[in-house]
C-alpha cells in the first residue's frame, strides 16, 4: 500500500538550501562555549541548514552523561539569534516537547529508542498537535518498517506537514564494521510507501567512527536521499558523547566538498530514449529471472516427491555445500560478489526448502490414515 500524508517536499522548507538538506551540530550540548563554538563554525559553511545538539541524551548505561538538559535549549536560542541557523532537539516525551518549543526550537527529531515505542511517539504526537514545527523520526533500532511508518503516521496525524524521516541504521548483535547495519533496503520501501516524504541520511549513528562518514554520506546521495544529519563538534575528542564518529567543522566542510550530487531526473530526451531501452532490457531479464526460479522450484517440488516416497530428511548438508561452493567460484569468475552469492543462493534455498516441505506434508494425514 502506498500511503500519502499531508507532507511539504524538504525543498518546500523554510531554510532549504538545496540538496543535501543538512542537519549538522554536535551529539550533545555539553557547554555554552562548546555549543557556540561550534555552530559559529558550522554557519559559515553554505550547506548547513538546521543546527542539532542533543539536550537530554539517552545513554545505554547510567552514569554516562545524559544530556544539560533545558539548561542547554537557552544556549540553542542563542545559536538560531546569532547565526540564524534553525535548531533542533531530540524529544523523548511530552515534557520535552513543551520545554522545546517554548524555547523555539524550530526542529524535534524522535530518537531510534523513542520511536520503537507507539506509546511514547502517541504521547508526544499529543504534545504536537497543531504545532507548526519541523519533525523528524529516526528508524526504530530494530528493523521493522511497520513500526517507522506507524510512527510517521502518528507524527503525521497531530497536524505536522514539515514531516521527515532519518536512516540512522539498526541494531545487531554481531558486531560489523559499522555501528548500526544500513539495511538500505528499508529507507528504500519507506520512499517507495511514502513517495512524498523526505528522507534524511544520519551516516554518523550509522558508522559509528569517522572512517566511513564519506562512503555512507555519498551512497544515501546516490540513492537520492534528501539530505545528511551528521555530528559535527568543536573539538570531537573530547565530546562527553559518540567521540568517535564527529566531526570537526572543517573536516565536515571538506567531506560535503568530495560529494559528488548526480541528477535524479533528466529531460534530455536523447538520454530518456537510451535509459528507456536499458530498462526494458532490464525488464525482460527479471520476468526471465522469475521463470527461471519457478523451473527450479518445480525440480525441487520433483526431487521433494522422490524424498518423500523414500523417506528421506529434506535437508541434505553435503548436497547444500557442494551447491554454494560451485556457485560462489561461478558467480565470481562473472564479476558478483561472494556477498551477492551467499544472499541470493541462501534465499533460494530456503525457497527450495519450503516448496519441498510443501509437498512431503501434502496427504501426510492420508498416509497416517492408511498405516491405522
Ligand atoms: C543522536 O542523534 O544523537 C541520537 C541519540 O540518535 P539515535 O536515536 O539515532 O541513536
Ligand atoms: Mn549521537
């Protein structure tokens, strides 16, 4: 289902300054002087659209610092007074809601922990009704689309038209190289349900370390995205919170000057009638992939036939092993990667899998008949 809510393009905005839309400042408040520092820096990059600093922070365990709290939203008044920056707080409940706004907070974002929890986002959709701001909402940490969306929803439902979301990345328990797994897959069904609604890349909650700011930066721009929130701090080193992914004013400046921003659209008809044939191209060979795969079903539902007749167990390990190392020296003597492999081979498999179990529980009660 595709749904539409009553949103504003980013490019409608006030304060839009083009593609990307960017949300820049630091984790958290910390000081007066650290929270102006950095945003006078952050001003004069051309870019930077909203200023962020986190007031009330939620941390994993206690102890660690939790946020200035409404102390810091004064400083954020003075930062949109001096720069003319818009600034924006992240909201856990109704209290900071109203503390914000009476502050003039021009942006709230929902945090990844709050927006998991349908009580607290209805809570703070109350506080927000009728209130002309700026809203964003991270993904849940888990990723479940349903969950974004009803969020969204529930934000979209208290009036907000200047409604955005941000990719911000999920929680796993493996560890990988990035802080929160991308899962790109997501923010792109989340374009595809809601075509209207902006959405935000946070490469810095997704990294989690400076490294891979630029290559998470320059593939949500790719995907066209409609804009970037990354940390940003006077002196990151010593930030009381996520140290090692911000950034310094300057080292922000010399990423967004490695961007490369390439056109969603075109109108040059020439180059429309070439994409077009590419695509049909495209086309035929996914309705090709789609026969293919319903012929190697019918095989397995065949062999599934045979195993049942023999009782043999579906699931034959050394077959299994033997599959996906030839296809894996297959697939990569044409050019894919082992990654691409494992996901489409695993997929199919279990595909497989089902089909066969299909038909060995098919008339399993006929034969239970039969032996009484
Ligand atoms: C943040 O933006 O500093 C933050 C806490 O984000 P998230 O909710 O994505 O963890
Ligand atoms: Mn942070």
């Amino acid at each position: 289902m595709v749904l539409e809510l009553k949103t504003h393009m980013a490019k409608d905005w006030r304060g839009y300054k083009g593609r990307p839309f960017l949300i820049s400042g630091p984790c958290s408040a910390e000081t007066e002087e650290q929270v102006m520092a950095t945003a006078i820096q952050l001003a004069q990059i051309k870019e930077v659209s909203v200023f962020r600093a986190g007031i009330w922070k939620p941390r994993t365990r206690p102890n660690s610092f939790e946020g200035v709290g409404t102390e810091g939203l004064k400083w954020l008044r003075t930062v949109k007074q001096e720069t003319g920056l818009m600034v924006g707080t992240e909201v856990a409940n109704e209290k900071h809601v109203y503390e914000a706004l009476k502050y003039g907070i021009d942006m709230l974002w929902i945090g990844a922990r709050t927006s998991v929890n349908p009580f607290t986002v209805q809570e703070i959709s109350d506080a927000l009704n009728g209130v002309d701001v700026m809203v964003f909402v991270k993904n849940p940490i888990n990723p479940d689309l349903e969950l974004w969306i009803g969020a969204i929803e529930r934000i979209s439902r208290a009036g907000i038209t200047k409604l955005g979301a941000i990719h911000r990345g999920f929680s796993t328990y493996e560890k990988t190289i990035y802080r929160n797994q991308p899962n790109w897959q997501l923010p792109i069904e989340l374009r595809r349900r809601i075509p209207d609604l902006p959405i935000i890349c946070d490469p810095s909650h997704i990294s989690g370390s400076r490294e891979y700011l630029h290559e998470i930066s320059q593939k949500a721009m790719d995907l066209n995205f409609d804009g970037l929130m990354l940390e940003s701090h006077i002196d990151p080193d010593k930030a009381l919170s996520d140290a090692a992914q911000q950034l310094t004013p300057n080292d922000l400046k010399e990423l967004l000057s490695r961007l490369v921003l390439r056109n969603p659209v075109t109108s040059d008809p020439k180059l429309l009638d070439i994409l077009g044939e590419l695509r049909l191209q495209i086309d035929v060979f996914d309705d090709a992939l789609i026969d293919i795969l319903e012929k190697r079903m019918k095989v397995a539902e065949t062999i599934g036939q045979y195993k049942k007749e023999n009782n043999i167990t579906i699931l034959q390990t050394t077959r299994w092993d033997e599959i996906i190392k030839k296809v894996m020296i297959n697939g990569q003597l044409k050019g894919l990667s082992r990654e691409v492999i494992d996901t489409i081979f695993k997929a199919i498999h279990q595909e497989s899998i089902n089909h066969q179990m299909k038909i060995m529980n098919n008339g399993i009660t006929n034969h239970v008949k039969r032996k009484q």
